[in-house]
C-alpha cells in the first residue's frame, strides 16, 4: 500500500468548504484553492512547492479535486 499523501483535503461539508490536514494536523476549512494554498503557506509549503492535482503530495478525499461546494 503505498504512502498517504502528506496532505488531506477532507470531504465537503454541509455548508460547503473542506478540511485540510496535514500529517494530521488540522489547518483550517477552506472555501476554495486559495484558502487551501494559504493554509499550506502558513504551514511551511509555498505554492511552488504544491501541486495541488499531485496524489503523491495531496489526498482529496470524499469528493473531486477543486470541488469545495457539497454535493
């Protein structure tokens, strides 16, 4: 089985938004790319350093990639 991916971005929620983690820590709920790529800012990661469509680096669980509305 291989590695998780050091980055979650958890299923949509009621209200829209995602949780994102990272090696389990919990960063925030984001609302769109954005917020998702401020997050990993302030986590250490600069968006070049992020591919956000890379599993290897990010798990977009419970839904696409990019999609922040519930289903």
């Amino acid at each position: 089985m291989p590695p998780q991916a050091p980055i979650v971005v958890h299923r949509p929620t009621a209200s829209g938004g995602r949780r994102v983690t990272v090696r389990g820590r919990i960063l925030g709920l984001a609302h769109n790319d954005a917020d998702l790529l401020e997050f990993l800012r302030r986590a250490g990661l600069d968006e070049p350093d992020v591919d956000l469509d890379d599993p290897r680096m990010v798990e977009w669980r419970g839904g696409r990639a990019h999609q922040w509305e519930a289903a």
